[in-house]
C-alpha cells in the first residue's frame, strides 16, 4: 500500500471579535479581561483605534489546553 502525503493548504488566520470569543469560551466578557490581564488568557490586540481583536489560533489553543489540563485530572 501506497501513500502520498499531499500538504495542507495553510490555514487562513482569522481575527475574533469579542462576542465571537465569548461564544467560542462560554465565558463573560469581565472574565475575559480578567483572565489576560493575569496572564491567563490570550490578550487582544488593536485591529482599529478603538477595535481590538483576538487571533483565533490563540484562542482555539487556549481552549486546547484546558481540554488537557482536564483529562489529566
């Protein structure tokens, strides 16, 4: 049997806006801030003059984490 490999098409980076990382944590917005100003959480990043954003990958590998973090309990 013969296997060929072919390599991914890169993956298009996508920038979260708050509500979209509220649904995609289950978690408020207070709980958000709180959580990157400790360092616990990925912290947005200007995408405007007053418009901040969240890069999905962050997100989508913090949510990744806790899933390990939870089948190691």
């Amino acid at each position: 049997m013969n296997i060929t490999l072919k390599p991914h098409a890169p993956r298009r980076r996508r920038v979260l806006r708050l509500p979209q990382v509220i649904d995609a944590v289950g978690l408020s917005k207070a709980t958000i801030y709180r959580l990157a100003q400790m360092g616990k959480f990925p912290k947005p990043f200007k995408i405007g003059i007053t418009a901040v954003g969240w890069d999905e990958a962050e997100i989508e590998f913090w949510i990744f984490e806790r899933k390990m973090e939870a089948t190691l309990h």
